[in-house]
C-alpha cells in the first residue's frame, strides 16, 4: 500500500476565485420576496443586515468572483485542504469503488465554516462595520465568525441556543478563546429574548430564535451588521472553494467521479463540493451523479414542500422560495445540530427542481454506525453532520462490492467530531434514538408559511 | 501579506527514517539498572513487557532506523505535518523575530502521540501480540495507540486516571471511538487495582497506579504486551520524524533556527523536534540554542536531582538514571496533564548534563495567556502542554522587539486544545491558579528514591 493516501496543492495553486452557479443554469432561481409586498426584494431590504459587497454577491450572475488578497491570505493557514482517498476504508469493506473525501476539518474551527466567515469578515470590515451579530447551535458557525472577527479586528457577539449553551461548553469556550462575546439564548440582551424569558424562564431556546435575537441588535446600529453561515447564494459561493480545489485534486488522483455525496442542513458544505463539479457536468466533461444526504428526521428536500417561506421562524426575512417543511417547525434533537434547519437553500433547492440533483434521507444510528466504521479506518472522527454522507457512501461502495462496478466516489467530509464526542458516547451506551418522520407537526407547521399567489 | 504561512512537503519528501541522538553524543547516557541487583538490564529484563525489535531499538547505537513501510503507510493519513510561520502572532508583537512553528495537531490523536503509537503496534503486532495495554491521563496517549492498534488489528486495553476518566468524558469516547476497552483506574480488572479500591472505594488514581495497572495485566500473558508514550530511547526515536521533517521545511522557508523551543514532560515531543537540530549542531552545520519548557509544578529539569529513580509510582519497573522530582511524587493538578511527570526521559537528561540544552519552569496562567493569545493570531488554539513553549517564544519574540534582533525560534506545537477547552473555559473564568513549587513534598519524596552507589 504504497500509494498516495492525500492529495495537497501548493499555495500557487489554490484557486483564486469563487464560483456562481447561478450563471451556468437553463432558468434563474425565483428572486426572494419582500413580506410585506410580495415583490422582489431589492438590495435596499438587505442593507440593514449586510455590507453591499455581500448583497452584489448575493444577487450577482457574474460566473466567477475574486477572492480578495486578504481574504485569501487568512484562507492559507489552511487552504488548500487535503484531499483523501479512503485507502483502508475501501479494503475493510471489500469494495472495487475508489473512495475520495474532501476534508474540511484541519481549518480553525473544525469545520467549512471558516470559508464563508472569512470573507464575510473581510467585507464587512471594509465597510466600517464594527461589529458582527450571529446565532449558533451546536457551535460551529459560531465558532468559524469568532475567528474570523479576529482576524479582522471585528468585536463578535454570539446568540447561541440555550440548551447547546448549557450542554456544549467546549464550543462556547472556543467561541471565547477566539474574542467572542457569547449569549445563551433567548439572552435578557434583546427585546425579543427577554419577552421569551418573561413567558418561560426555563425556554431552551431555538436556531429560530436566536437568529431573531441576532438580526433585532443588528437592525439597531449601522455600525453592527449580521451574518448568516449557511443557505444564501453568497454563501453558498463562498463555499466553492472547496469543489475548485477538489477538481484540481481529482485530477492529480487521475480519476472523474461519478458519484459525489454531501450531507445538507442548509446547504452550503454540499454546494461547495458539488457545485464546481455541476458546471463541469452541464458544459459535458463529466457527468456524475451529484446526491444531497439529509437526516431523516429533518428531511426537507426529500419530504418538504418547494414554497415561499421565512428563513427564520420568528417570520422576519424575506420570503425565499425553497424546499421547507415549515418555519415555526421544530426538528427533533439529533446530533447533527447543523442540519437541523426548516428549510434548505433556495439555491440548492432550486437545482433539485431542474433534476440535476438527487436526494435521500438517513437515520442518525446508521450514520453514527458509519462514522465509527470511519474513524476506525481512516483515523478520522467525523461530526456527525458529514455521517450521512458517509453512510451513503459506505452503502454505495458496498453495492459495488456485489455488482463488481469500479464506481468513484467523492465526499464531502465537512468536519471532525472531537467536540461531539458526546454524542458518540451516546451512540456507544446504546442511548442513541431515531425519530419518526414527524407527519403532523409538519403538515401543522406547512399550514402556517404564507400565502404567495403564483 | 502573500509570502508563505505554511510549508508542505511532498510524500516522497516524507523522511524513511528515525534518528537515533546516541549515535553522535560524545559520551553514552548511563545503563538503565536492574532494580535488585543494580546491574545493568539487558534485554531480558524488558522482554516481559516489549518486543525484542523495540528492546533492540532501546538499546541501539545505530545513528539512523529505517521506519517500516508498513508504519509510512499509517504515518502518510497525516504525515508530513506542516511547519507554519506566524506571521500574524508577529505582526501582533511587533516584533522582528521569525517564528516558525511545527504542528502535530493535524494527526488522529490531534497530537505527536501518533508517532510512537503506530511503530509500537506494528512492531508488536509482527511479534504475534494479539493486545496492548496501556495508561493515559487526560487521555491524548490512549487515543493515540487506541488508534495504532486498530491499524494493525490488535486489542488495546487503557487505564485511564480516574479523575480524568470522570471528568473527560470526551477522550474516553475518542478511545472508544478508535475501538479501545478503557477502564477507570483504579479498576477491579487488576490485584493492585482491586486493592487500592478496597482501601479506598473513591480513589482518584495517578499516572503511577494507572501504569502499575496496565503492567500488571501485560506480564501476566505472552500475547499481550504493554506501551509507553514517552521517556524511553525508543519512543523518542520514533518522534524524530519531526525534527527531520521540521529540517527539510526549515530549508524549504530559507532559513536556519537559532533557538527551538518545545515543551517537555516525559521528553518525547521536545526530543521528537530537537534531537535532528542537534545532530546538525554537532555537526557543525548549524549553532541553535535549544531549550525545554516545563511546568513550574513539575520542574523536574530545573529542580530536581540527577539520579536514579523508578519510572512508575509503585517502583516495579528498571531504574533509570534521570532528572525526578522522586518517584512517589505527585504534582499538582495542572492542565497540562502531559507534563505532570514525576521524572524526565534519561536522554534528554543526559543531554542536558551535557549542556547541550538548556531549560526554564513556566507557571500555566502564563502559558494561557500566551495560548489565547496565539489562537486569536493564528487560529489554532494550542493543546495546554505546547502553551509552555508558546509562552516562553513569545517572550523571547518581545525582548527581540526591544534588541531588534531578528532571531529566528522555531517551536513545536505539538497539538491542539479542541478537548482541553474546559482549562481554558476555568482561564476565562478566572479560576485558575499557580501552584507554588512544593519544596516540601519533593524534599520527601526524593528522600525516597533508592540508593544506587555512583
């Protein structure tokens, strides 16, 4: 087994640009909808949250946008990420398939977080702003826009979800150990957090909800901007970085892949593999099968509805066309916190319309089975986030096993566990559960997005 | 800012061996002695608990080993590590010192442990060992040979410090994770165990007991042998991967050290980067300063005695003749749990009697604040050992603000903190202390070493 295990670039080679996938589409995805009016939102709606850099971006169908000088020069302390082959995972399962992963976790904060946050960082310092609002889950969005802030001399100040909060202090410490100000939510910081607290002392706290927290104190003060880690088509091109260095890795490998799989909660781990690899397939030199995984019990793409809808549940955004299984529904309490999320990126879901991508949902034991059978193989202890995708890749390479097909397989392995070790305890003292697909909370939650006429 | 942070090597760049300090010092460190008899111990002494190619390794006076292709195949998940240059931490002191920095982090232990792990489980597993036993305290030792083992298929059994055991759940579940069977020590699983519990059911358990516990159960079967993660020769000839691949990238960024700086507990880190750079001195082909940073609760180099001593807390193991605080010594309970070792590796002792070293005793608030401070400039938030080599760099980096010398440190940061945040959650909390130095339980317990005549 003296073949390469890794596939690095050298400085000179990280690619310089990010990717719109926007231009390269037969049909533009439907525009966000102010509430209120029902018209396209325009760029003044946007202001009062982001810098117009981002909102260009945002809307832009420009097929590639630089990346700044100094954004690029943040992303070298760890970019390029290597690219793997599963070597020891294949010969384990028996398989003919050649296994590729994408791996996003040697960056700051141990996940693809940072390649949105970076930038974000950068454009808002540009534009004066002093001071960067977000909400976090389990922690790693969180974690990725702390570093980044100070990267930039950017002060960062974090709602994060009560229970994680209180459960997950190592990701708080690290939010901390990058200068950030974190809140457990709702906070007595905002309006809205207190009016919570004022009802229900005890309320765990919501992503909703903390998002509503985040964007109140950003709307106060044109010094304080907010910024969001997943889901929006600039952050979604953001991500592409990962994808254009995957290309030219697959490459040095020698191989095309035919089958590439990410996980999605929001979306933006996913589209920053694939969406490089679609340009590729829609202009004919290549032509894999590209499958979002997403966990079964918050299965938007796979059993929501393609609607109008809030991006937050307290209904305060624009209305994003997109696969949603309802803003004010609560998802049960996996472990993959970061795909615990109503809806999916209008992007992404646009692109699930076109057909040019397929999609499939995964219970959390399977993927936490995965995981292990991973860390036991390949050394590295996956987030349970990058599980499904694993799970997915596990069942296709044992497919190959019986059919014999050679099939290459690349996924997106977004991030390590080593902050979720606990749920890996769970899963090894047999506490870990799987929920039913929860049909009437949905249909109750699909009963209340707005009424858009077509 | 667009010169290098980081430079890489290839994998045909990747070193095919170790290095063996011994071959190039002008006098050979002192024979480990039989604990009965006082004679120096051969083999056969050791074969209990090792294999004979480690054993032949511990005693070798070959200047280099070959690394098994085998072990390179493991080695190459992750190796070679980058050597960063910090340039943000520069630009944040202001100083005209270059830094550079090794990092081990990006290995499946998230430290240097991996190094000695997978040659140890190979070597063992080409003896037809079929388990290996071993200790860890806060756990980073452990999930290393938790991993090596599972390479090779072996059964790996780890007594873990009980108050480790309790209060980090998060390693135990990474050793668990990498397949291993950890029990708290003391356990019911060993006669010594059984009765430290019958004395004291609530026992908290040391390093000490933990390795009295894993021997135990070693040299009762001839298929199951038992590791170390530090001290002796051979562990830290495997380490050396470091230093020479530290050497080549040093050449790579065009410039040569004149002062490295690591940490030292048991010695294998700080030996792992240093004993190449020595050999260069030697040699004539280079001058560097090099220096070992300890903990001011375990200043074993800079306070204690040179002498013969057991390694282990129940004084069942060869004496070897080394810089201890006393056998029986038992530090205070710093974050740096790999540094709280009652003893220093003979090498490194015997090279420090040689003056070919230096060494200082750093207090952790200080090494914290110098952790912080790193994660903030260069997004990584070190491991609590490494902080004591960051602490002392960044002080060296301020006096040459004041010289303007443009000194050039290279340091190991030999892994991250991703599962020591709950340390750096007490920093910002404010509660943690400094130890004073504990004249009196040293002075006791060097009373207690035994009396070896010169």
């Amino acid at each position: 087994m003296s073949e390469p295990l890794r596939y690095l670039l050298n400085d000179d080679e990280v690619p310089t640009a990010w990717y719109n996938l926007v231009a390269d589409l037969p049909a533009p995805p439907p525009p966000a909808l102010h509430p209120g009016t029902l018209q396209p939102a325009g760029p003044d709606d946007f202001a009062p949250l982001f810098p117009m850099e981002l909102i260009m971006q945002e809307v832009t169908t420009d097929r590639y946008v630089d990346i700044p000088g100094e954004v690029m020069d943040v992303y070298r302390l760890w970019r390029a990420t290597p690219l793997h082959r599963a070597r020891r995972l294949e010969a384990a399962l028996g398989t003919p398939a050649r296994i590729y992963y994408k791996y996003e976790g040697t960056s700051p904060a141990g996940s693809h977080k940072p390649n949105t946050a970076v930038p974000q960082a950068y454009y808002n310092a540009a534009a004066g702003v002093r001071k960067l609002t977000t909400e976090t889950g389990a922690g790693q969005w969180g974690t990725a826009l702390a570093f980044a802030c100070q990267m930039f001399g950017l002060e960062c100040e974090v709602w994060q979800v009560r229970a994680s909060y209180d459960q997950k202090p190592y990701r708080r410490a690290m939010m901390q150990a990058f200068g950030a100000e974190v809140h457990p939510s709702p906070s007595d910081a905002t309006e809205y957090g207190r009016s919570l607290l004022a009802a229900d002392p005890d309320n765990p706290g919501s992503l909703g909800i903390a998002i509503s927290e985040a964007v109140e104190v950003a709307a106060q003060d044109p010094e304080i901007r907010y910024a969001l880690g997943s889901v929006l088509n600039h952050v979604l091109m953001h991500q592409t970085i990962i994808g254009e260095e995957a290309l030219l890795q697959m490459a040095k490998a020698g191989d095309t892949p035919d089958l590439i799989i990410g996980c999605t909660g929001g979306g933006s781990n996913f589209a920053g593999l694939s969406f490089p690899f679609l340009r590729e397939k829609l202009a004919g030199n290549m032509a894999p099968v590209v499958r979002a995984v997403e966990p079964a019990a918050c299965p938007s793409l796979t059993r929501g509805v393609y609607a109008y809808d809030f991006g937050d549940t307290a209904g305060t955004t624009p209305l994003m066309k997109m696969h949603t299984l309802g803003h004010d529904f609560i998802p049960d309490p996996i472990h993959a916190g970061g795909l615990r999320y109503h809806g999916m990126s209008p992007l992404i879901s646009h692109v699930y319309e076109l057909g040019l991508i397929e999609a499939e949902a995964i219970n959390q034991t399977d993927c936490f089975a995965a995981g292990v059978q991973f860390a036991r193989t390949e050394g590295i202890v996956p987030a349970p986030e990058p599980t499904h995708a694993l799970a997915a890749t596990i069942a296709e390479a044992l497919a190959c096993r019986e059919t014999g097909e050679e099939k290459v397989i690349l996924t997106a392995l977004c991030g390590h566990g080593m902050l979720d070790m606990a749920a890996y305890d769970r899963y090894f003292e047999g506490e870990m559960v799987d929920y039913d697909y929860p049909v009437e909370q949905v249909e109750a939650a699909l009963s209340r997005i707005p009424q858009v006429p077509a």
